[in-house]
C-alpha cells in the first residue's frame, strides 16, 4: 500500500496529491510517470510525475477527474492509500541529459495547457535549480482553472492566458506564443510544451513555422506501461513508437497528432456505459432497447 | 498376448458443453475424478527407463507419482511432483504433453499414451482441495537471492531455492503475482483465483517474498540489488517482452490490438466481468492473426465476448504451433480457421476505425530455417474481409528494460538475454536468467525447466564462494 500523505484540490476538477514512494522517488528524473491503481477493481492509471522529493520519498501527482476510476482516485483523503503505485516509468526528459552549459545557451519556452501544467513544473523546477530560469505559458480555459501559480511563479518567467480573458493574457497559448515573439522582441531555440494533445497539435504548427524545436509529452491509452501490452502505440516520423517505453516525450515535429487523438477515442463508448452507472447506478446503459439490461 | 481394447484409449475427460461454454468463462475441462484417475492410472506401464521423464522439462518422476495414484495414496503422488514442480495445478493444465512427456509415452504407440497432464492436474486439484501445501525448508542458510519476475520462471527459480534454505526475494513489475499465468492465459483454460494465487500462495508458503510493483531497471537496477541491496545473485526471469506487429498500413487504427493488449485487460484487469472498470474492446467480427496457443486464447476469448471470430494463419493446419488441444477445443466453440493466408492491409474508416482485413493466399515452399515449409504469397489472390476488430498474435520481441540498464550483460542478435542452458549463468558474475527473456516467446514448462535449472546454477555458485 502506497499511502497519501497529502491531498488537496487545485482547482475546481483538478487534485493533487503527496504519495509515499520511497522506491519511485529515489529514481525517477522530471519527464517520467507513474502508474496508479487506487483499489482491487480499478484500472491502472498513468499520471506524470509533478513533483519529487527525495529525501522524504514522495511523488506528487494531480489529475483530473475524468472516467470511473479517477473520480473514485478523487474521493481518497490524506491518511488513505493507493493499493498500487510503481514507477518511474518511461524516458527522462533529454534536458536531464543534456550539458548544463549547453542547457544556458538556450533560450527555453515551456507551454503548458489545463492539468498538463502540473508536470511541466518539475522541468522547470529541474532547470532552475541548475540556474537557468525558462520562460513558461501557462494556459486555461478561464481563471478559476489556473493552477500552481505560485509555485511557478519562483522558479520561471510566468505567462498566463486565459481562454475567456477573465485572468491576465486573453486567448489561447499559441496567441500568447505569438504575442510574445512577434510583439514583446522574444525568441526561442527550444520549446517544450506539454497539454491537451490538440493544444500540443497546434503549438507545434506555430513552432514549426518559427523553426523552434518542440517536444511534447504524449499521454495515450496504456494498460502495463512496460512496453508489454503496445496500446500506447504512436505513429512518429516513419516508425511506430511506444509512449511508455519509447516516450512520454517525442519531437514534435514528427508526432501524429490526428491519429493520436482518434486513438484517444478508443473506448470512450464503454467508458461512457460505465461513467452512467456509476452516476445513476444499475438502470439501463446499453442504448440498444434489446440486451435487457434496463430490466 | 492381445492388449485389452480398454487399455488402448485413455480415460475420456469430462468437459463443459461447447455451446455452453462459448458463452461464459468458466474453466473447459474439468479434469478427472479420483475413480477416473485411478482407472486411468492403471494403463501405466512402470517402465523401467521411464521415456516420459525424459520429456519433462523438470523431470517429474512420473511412473512413481502414477503409481502412488494407483494405490490411491493421493498424499504421495503430491508429495512425489511437488520434489520436482512447484506448480503441478499449472502444468496440468498448460503443458503441451503431447510433444513432451505424453509424447514419450510408450503406451502411445499403440494407441493412446497415458494421460500424464490430466492425473498431474488431478493430484495438484486434489491437494489443494485438502489443504495440503509444500513443507518449507527447515533451515534457513542466510544467504539472499533476488528473482526477477513472478512468472513460471522466477516462482519455479524461487521455490527451488527457497527449499534450499535461501532468503528469496521476488520483484513482480505488475501489480499481481504470476506473470503470463496472470495476465496472459484466460479464465477459462486457467482458474486465476482457484488455481494460479493458490500456487502462488504454495510459493509464498516455502518463504519466498513477492514484491509487486517494482520494475527492475527502473524502480531499481540489478547493478544496485548485488552492490547495495545484499543480494548475492539475481536470476531474470522478466519473460517475453514488446509484441510484435506486421508493419502493413492500417495497423494504427482503432480496434487493432495486440493480443497482449486484448488478453490483459480481459485477464489481469478482469474487464469480462462487470465490477471491474478497466474497458475492452471486442467487435462484432474479429480477426485473429496468427496461430500459436495466444493467438487460439485471444480468439476464444473474442468469442465468449460475443464476437464471430476468425483465425488467419498463414501456414496450413499441420504447422499450427497452438497445442492440439486447445485448437481442437477452439473449433468445436466455432473459431473459423482461415489457413493459408496473410494480412496485407487493414482498411480503416473515416473515424479512425477498422472496418475490414485485406489478405492475400498462401501456398507452402521448400521448407525454411525453423524446418517447416515456407509459406509463399499467391500473386493475384488478395481478398477482403468485413471485419470490425484486428487481433495481433505474432509474437514477442525481448524488452530491453533489464538489458539495457544492468552493466556488461550480454544479449545476442535477438536481443535476448545470453545464458547458459545447463546453470542459467550469463555473462556478469552472480546473473542468471532463463525463460522467455532468453529463449523468446515460449512455452511455460520450458520456462520452468530454466527456472529450475538455474536454481541449481545459483546454489553452485553461491557455494562456491565459501562461505
């Protein structure tokens, strides 16, 4: 049992959470993810990892509440456990292995959408404790949505947008991108952005026309996370990768965004069943007037 | 002196209705009785030079346990197997016998061998039905062993050692003991809760740890179980690893999936059963690619999801590389064999889903490398097929999790880990490794006989060091 020793909300749909992973926090490098599992029958939940600390051997995650797992992950309070946790999963960030030195030549811009912002966090943290303060777009649909503001706002320059204009920039994070390379004299030899994969999708369109290299971080349907199962399969450049092993993070440029997102859809239909039962307990969910199932 | 007609043909077993059980998950076979085992266990010959122990990969005495069967000491026979496997309630039920034990049997050349994996599977059933599990060592000697995977390998591995006196310790990467047994073979070929966790528990039993959710290679290094964790040797036993696709265009589209995928979330995540809440996805009519024993799982499980199944090999029945068994059990629950051709394309709709299979025809060669005969492309006979979802049951190519992050541990061109067969020994001192992860996909008792043998290699070696 992995037990939470802290659990919050930071927004209206968005949970953090402090879990002891001594075994996970010892190794893992910004970029890795974890995988979840809060009870017996649940399903197995990639999140990447948002924050670390060694020393006391904890992970924070945070996520959003979206399938019948995740809202029953919601509900779990300081003092509960997960029954499992196992990581660090996937790849480092290949900043982790790159030369400092070559690190505070770049000029580095972070974009983060909606909960991706959590994990950008320990990139930029990463990065700051090497002396090099990046700048970082934090987008969201309106102001209560904003989260983690304070923390960014010691370790990076901050950029806030809002779709609804109702806190800081108004527009979308490739307008605020924009904005600040053609209006407020930036540039950017780097770009990591890490969101809703259409936010990464168009953030990519934008960065390829500046000719700023881009990694995003994919976050497809996984089951294992060792490489075992292939779900997780992306098509990148002319090779077929997966995220768990191969990924989370790719070059942008190379990543089909489009199938990826159909691949996204996959079983939204039996996720759907499965959301309306939990929310209004055993009537009928088939939708087919035939299996007998509202009987 | 005439031979008893009788004698000739083995003792029938009794298994659930075909139609019925293409509907539900509950175990095919349901194995013998203890009259039937005994009158089946009286067709042994005792031979002398047992040819059946030969054909065990772990050696069983098999005349010895039959015999203790024959006296209805059920105890003995138990006591007789478990010397020699430590998951006899597995193998009874898993174990290709016709190529091995059964295979050797000399009651099989006129007419029908003994039934050796049915009276294994009778024993262990009736054990564990009395409550009666392997004794654990009487001395521990002190010193500590990791294992690296809780599959037919590493529990194997780990019980012999445990048996031995030794402090053993094993890391699973998924959150449930039992490797393929859990994640891979169904329900229904395989009781997960009856049958596999109460091996796993026997396992337990003899002293061994099992540590869940602990990746080796990330979560720790084998470099850091020998120099920081005290471990004086670690035997990989990580299995089969990353599965394979054919690379043909439409692969990416929704509703293909790897037989791994497919058999996971059914197995390990329960998605066939209502309270758990990992989905799966089963169309209407499936295609099965492929034809070894994960191919004839997958596409029996396909089928009790409710879908029309089929199976596309492309070699002919005779080089099928499933257990006759299991495609015989699959025919009479309707899998529809397609034999003799190959998916070229998957044609995809505008939504991103499978909407059909496009194959061509086979015809068989000279024969290739492995010895059989290469199966050839017919120019011109491509065919479509409506299908809705795409199994892919090709194989499996070696994860380089363990490889990649353990110093100087040697992989060949296949990318599996070098062992010797004899000792499990590899190439960095104090490693040993077996099954899958060295031979490739392959069977469980091969698996085990790895497990086992390097067992002894690690007992060696630690002897040799003196201390």
């Amino acid at each position: 049992m992995y037990k939470i020793l802290d659990a919050d909300k930071l927004s209206e749909n968005i949970y953090r959470m402090v879990v002891d992973a001594p075994m996970v926090a010892r190794h893992c490098e910004p970029g890795q993810f974890i995988i979840a599992k809060a009870y017996e029958e649940g399903e197995r939940i990639p999140l990447t990892i948002c924050d670390y600390d060694r020393e006391k051997g904890t992970i924070t995650i945070v996520f959003q509440p979206i399938g019948v797992s995740t809202i029953e992950m919601a509900k779990l309070k300081a003092g509960d456990s997960f029954e499992d946790f196992v990581g660090p999963l996937g790849r480092p960030s290949d900043l982790i292995d790159t030369p400092v030195e070559e690190l505070k030549k770049k000029k580095i811009i972070f974009i983060a959408g909606g909960v991706g912002t959590a994990p950008v966090y320990p990139q930029v943290k990463w990065l700051h404790e090497k002396g090099i303060t990046a700048d970082v777009i934090i987008g969201a649909k309106t102001k209560d949505l904003v989260i983690m503001e304070k923390e960014f706002k010691e370790v990076c320059n901050l950029y806030i947008t809002t779709d609804d204009g109702s806190y800081q920039r108004k527009g979308m994070v490739t307008q605020c991108l924009q904005d600040l390379i053609e209006k407020e004299g930036k540039s950017y030899d780097h770009c990591v952005a890490i969101g809703p994969m259409i936010m990464m999708k168009f953030v990519v369109k934008m960065t390829k026309a500046y000719n700023i290299p881009t990694i995003v971080s994919m976050n497809p349907i996984m089951v294992d996370g060792t490489g075992m199962c292939g779900a997780c399969r992306l098509q990148v450049g002319d090779e077929i990768k997966f995220a768990c092993v191969d990924g989370p993070e790719f070059d942008g440029f190379l990543v089909d965004f489009d199938q990826a997102m159909k691949r996204m859809t996959m079983y939204k239909t039996e996720e759907g069943r499965a959301l309306l039962a939990l929310q209004e307990g055993k009537t009928h969910h088939g939708g087919c007037g035939m299996c007998g199932g509202d009987q | 002196m005439a031979a008893d007609p009788k004698m000739l043909v083995k003792v029938p077993v009794r298994e659930q209705d075909p139609k019925v059980r293409a509907t539900n998950f509950d175990e095919v076979c349901y194995g013998y009785n203890a009259e039937e085992a005994v009158e089946e266990s009286e067709r042994c010959l005792h031979c002398k030079n047992a040819k059946c122990i030969q054909g065990c990969p772990v050696s069983i005495n098999i005349p010895e346990f039959i015999a203790a069967i024959r006296k209805k000491d059920f105890k003995e026979a138990y006591n007789v197997i478990s010397e020699s496997s430590a998951l006899p309630a597995v193998c009874g039920r898993v174990c290709p016998q016709e190529s091995q034990c059964e295979g050797q049997c000399i009651r099989g050349i006129k007419g029908e061998p003994v039934s050796i994996g049915k009276l294994e599977r009778f024993t262990a059933d009736w054990a564990r039905e009395q409550g009666i599990r392997p004794d654990p060592a009487k001395e521990k000697n002190g010193h500590k062993v990791a294992v690296i995977g809780a599959g037919p390998s590493g529990l194997t591995c780990a019980g012999d050692l445990a048996r031995l006196g030794y402090d053993v310790t094993i890391f699973e990467a998924l959150h449930k003991a039992g490797g393929v047994l859990s994640y891979g073979i169904p329900e229904f070929r395989l009781p997960k809760s009856a049958v596999v966790d109460q091996e796993v528990e026997n396992v337990k039993n003899l002293g061994v740890r099992i540590e869940t959710n602990v990746i080796i290679g990330k979560s720790i290094t084998v470099d850091e179980l020998l120099t920081e964790e005290g471990f004086e040797a670690v035997f990989i036993g990580s299995g089969a690893g990353l599965p394979m696709f054919m690379h043909i265009p439409g692969e990416n589209a929704n509703g293909v999936f790897s037989a791994n995928e497919f058999l996971t979330r059914n197995n390990l995540m329960k998605a066939y059963r209502e309270d758990y809440d990992t989905p799966i996805h089963c169309g209407k009519k499936v295609a099965v690619v492929g034809g070894g024993n994960v191919a004839m799982d997958a596409a029996r499980t396909a089928l009790r999801l409710g879908a029309e199944v089929h199976i596309i090999y492309r070699r002919s029945e005779e080089e099928l590389p499933a257990r006759k068994e299991e495609v015989h059990h699959a025919k009479e629950e309707g899998i529809q064999f397609d034999l003799l051709c190959n998916p070229v394309e998957i044609h995809v709709d505008e939504n991103g889903w499978v909407k059909g299979i496009r194959c061509i025809r086979m015809e068989l060669g000279e024969p290739d490398a492995s010895g059989r005969r290469r199966p050839v492309p017919v120019e011109g006979s491509e065919f479509d097929m409506d299908v809705d979802t795409v199994i892919m049951s090709l194989g499996t190519s070696p994860n380089p999790l363990i490889s990649s992050t353990t110093i100087g541990l040697d992989i060949n061109k296949r990318k599996c880990i070098i062992a010797n067969e004899e000792d499990g020994q590899t190439s960095k001192t104090g490693v040993f490794a077996g099954g899958d992860a060295v031979t490739g996909a392959a069977t469980v008792i091969l698996a085990m006989g790895a497990g086992k043998a390097a067992a002894k290699g690690i007992d060696s070696f630690i002897r040799s060091k003196g201390n």
